[in-house]
C-alpha cells in the first residue's frame, strides 16, 4: 500500500537518489524538473511528472526542493508559477543551501499564506544521498518538523536546529566552509610534500594516523586526487557558491572570515580555469600548476610538469 504522496521540485545530483529513496520507502512522489532526462529516470521508477512546481505543490502536501541557487529558490518557492500557489501544499521543505537570509524570506512569506517551510539542507555528499546516511540540519516551527520528520529520517541522520528560519543554513554554511577549507589546505600541504619528493599516499597515511586529518585526506584525496578521476561528487561552482554565501552571511553579521575568504578566492580561481561543473577536487590542480608537479598514487609516482 502506498503511503501520502510527495512533492519533489530539482531531481539534479542530490535529488534524484534522495527522491529515489522516497519511492523505494512506499511514497507516491510527483516530481518537477528543467531536465527532462532526470523525471524520466524517475518517473521510469513509478514518479509522476508535473509541468511546473505550481503543479506539484497542487497535488502533494508536502513538498521537498532541491535547488542550486539562492534565486531559483525563490523562482520555485515564490515565483508567477512558484509553489506558494500550490492548492494542497501545506509545508515547503528545502534540502538545498541557500543561506539564512533567503530562508527567512521565503519562510515569512510562506507563513502569511497559512504554510511553514522547514529548512534542512543535507551534508554526506553523493555517496549519503544514495544510502541514506546524510547529516539533515533542520529549522522551522517544531509542529511541522516533526510531521515531515518520518519523511526526512529516510535521507540519513536529523539534527533539529531550532524553530528560527535560516538557522539550518547558517550551519550548513559553517559546515561547507570548513569542507572546502579542509580541502584547500590539504591540497596545499600534499603537492608541497610531492614537491620535496615525498610519496603522496604515505603522506596520507600519515596525515590520517595523526592530527592532520580531515575530510579531505580521509576521503577525497584517496578517492578522487591519487586516482585522478576527480569525480568525488560535487561541483566545483556549487562549493563556491556555498562558501561565497558563507563569507557574504559573515559580513553582513560582522564576523571577519580571513581564512574564508582565501578559500572564496581559491574556489573562485578552480572555478574559472576548470569550469563550475568540475569537481572541487579540481581544486588541486590549481596547486600543482603552481609548483609544476602532479601529485598520483605511489603506482603512478608523482611526475614533474
């Protein structure tokens, strides 16, 4: 038996697993899309497809957005054919990292049409999203959070921040920034050892074994640096968009980010040469282009430009 339908807007990289899951769990989901190749994928799953998030906010109480940006975002939510007209949705819940400004907005103007919004951006990466194992930082009114609560326990792990609208993506921010951080110094760290010709997957070892690990030593120099695949799974311009947001919501609060804003610049640059649609692991390349090496596994060696 199927249980309440669902409402999906953005099945991009992170929403169609998560909206995979939501099918696998027994939902009936009506889902919206620019990209005609993702709602067939899952509609092929049994998803129903509707034209705009009008559309879907027409047929499910509860709808769940996916977006990359801070104004498709408020396309969605707000706009001529945004799912605020939506006749039986009752709750938005956005999944996407937007900042806490925006949310607040969307959620004030959400409010004065009689529905919450709950934000709950997601951190886990690709790999969380197909298993169900991401960190779900959520805020908004505690009585709606707790209705999508058996929703959003199918994504992974639930961290409740508090009923103030935004207060989710202001720690989603923190957590990107020190995602990428982690990263940039890592890159930084790892060439500068290749550069003295040390062997790049030893260093890791011993980075991993000591107080030097993160993130990014741990998991995406393995994965995706020695191999050089540099397909971890995220974008090199969705992470400058994140720590962009990050620094700007800092300013405007009056915390100086002056480690924020190098990684900003050092995102910025990636960006730039290797496009928005690479991976941030890319973020090494930038690096070794620099001290003319090329960090690989020890199998590959570490070959001079």
């Amino acid at each position: 038996m199927s249980k309440q339908k669902l409402g999906f807007v953005g099945v991009g990289k992170m929403g169609e697993p998560m909206a995979g899951r939501l099918i696998d769990a027994g939902y009936d989901l009506v889902i919206h899309d620019t990209d005609l190749a993702a709602t067939q994928r899952l509609t092929a799953l049994g998803a129903a497809a509707a034209d705009s998030p009008r559309s879907v906010a027409d047929s499910a109480e509860i709808v769940i957005v996916s977006l990359p940006s801070p104004q498709i975002l408020e396309q969605v939510a707000l706009g001529e054919n945004g799912a605020i007209h939506g006749k039986a949705m009752r709750i938005l819940v956005d999944i996407s990292t937007t900042g806490p400004r925006v949310a607040s907005n969307i959620a004030a103007a959400l409010e004065k049409e009689g529905k919450a919004m709950i934000d709950s951006p997601v951190s886990g990466g690709l790999k969380g999203a197909r298993n169900g194992t991401l960190a779900v930082m959520n805020s908004g009114p505690r009585s709606a959070y707790d209705e999508v609560t058996p929703v959003l326990e199918i994504f992974g792990k639930l961290f409740y921040m508090g009923e103030n609208p935004g207060s989710a993506q202001t720690m989603k921010l923190a957590n990107n920034l020190l995602a990428a951080s982690a990263l940039a110094a890592s890159c930084e760290a790892v060439v500068m050892g290749v550069k003295a010709g040390l062997d790049p997957k030893v260093m890791l070892d011993v980075i991993n074994a000591g107080s030097g690990r993160n993130s990014a030593t741990e998991d995406k120099f393995p994965k995706s640096v020695l191999s050089r695949t540099f397909d971890f799974g995220f974008a090199t311009g969705l992470s400058f968009k994140d720590v962009r947001l990050c620094v700007d919501e800092a300013e405007a609060m009056g915390v100086p980010m002056v480690v924020g804003s190098a990684v900003r610049q050092m995102l910025s640059m990636t960006n730039q040469v290797y496009g928005a649609d690479s991976d941030f692991t890319s973020m090494v390349k930038i690096v070794e282009g620099w001290a003319h090496v090329e960090v690989g596994s020890s199998e590959q060696g570490a070959a001079e430009a």
